[in-house]
C-alpha cells in the first residue's frame, strides 16, 4: 500500500470565521471611488489641453503653408473643415486641388536649362525685330566688297551679281 505524506499540520488554514468589517469595505469603496473621479477629473483636463494644443498647432501649420504660397488666411479655415492630418504636404495638396476657388495656381518649377533656353530665345526675337533684312543690292554689294580679284571676274563673267 502507498504511503501518504499528508499530515494535519497541513490542514492548518488561515481563516478568519469573524466577518469583514462593514465600515472598512465602505470607505474603501467610498475612497476608490473619489480617487477614480479625480483622475477622470485629470483626463478629462490634460484631453482638453492636448485638444487645444493641436488645435493651434494645425492652425500655425495651415498659417505658414498659405503666406508661403501667398494666398489669403480666411482659406484656413476650410482647410481645417477638410483636412484632418494637418501637415505641410497635405495643405499643399488640399491647395493644388481647391486652389481655383480663391484664385489660387499651382505654380510648375521650371528646369534651369529651359529657362536659359527661353533667355536665349528672347533675345534673339530682339536682335531679328530690329534687323534689317538685305536687299539683292546691299547683298551684292556686300558680295563685291568682300570678294577677292578672281571672284570679281568670275561675277563679271556670269553676270551674277
């Protein structure tokens, strides 16, 4: 037969038959219930700061986005309509595709080379406007007075002046 090593020794529990005081369990609850209320107290609080303060923030970030591209501060406020995530992209994006209803174009970068190409081009509409264009005598003449002797009697003989 298998032996046991259960004693009664082991039996000893640590129960109290006397009841819980009453008192005790109601000002506990009472002091649970008064620390939970101040700390919705202070959620509610540090909510309505941080609701504040992004407030501001998302008005500061919609302010410099609309001076920068120069367009009128009351836009900000249908940007803060539309616009949950305020950010400087997202603005930029909410303008490029309202910017028409206060007047208000996406302006298109322009590569270096191509604005030197468009100098150049403008300067040479200058230089052609005010030219004169040669006559068949001016351009003969010219023809004669840079030719060299044997040129001149080969214009001579073809009659090609």
């Amino acid at each position: 037969m298998a032996t046991s090593q259960w004693t009664d020794d082991d039996d000893d529990f640590d129960i109290d038959d006397a009841p819980a005081a009453p008192a005790n369990d109601s000002d506990l609850v009472k002091q649970l219930r008064k620390a939970m209320r101040a700390k919705e107290k202070e959620n509610k609080e540090l909510a309505e700061k941080f609701e504040a303060l992004n407030k501001v923030q998302r008005e500061r970030v919609v302010k410099e986005v609309l001076e920068a591209k120069g367009v009128n501060a009351k836009a900000a406020r249908l940007i803060m309509k539309d616009l949950e995530d305020v950010n400087e992209e997202s603005v930029s994006h909410w303008l490029d595709d309202n910017g028409d209803l206060f007047g208000y174009t996406k302006q298109v970068e322009a590569d270096p080379q191509q604005q030197a190409d468009l100098a150049a081009l403008r300067q040479q509409d200058i230089v052609t406007q005010q030219a004169q264009s040669p006559t068949s005598e001016m351009d003969a003449m010219n023809r004669i007075n840079n030719a060299t002797q044997e040129e001149l009697l080969n214009m001579i003989a073809s009659g090609n002046f």
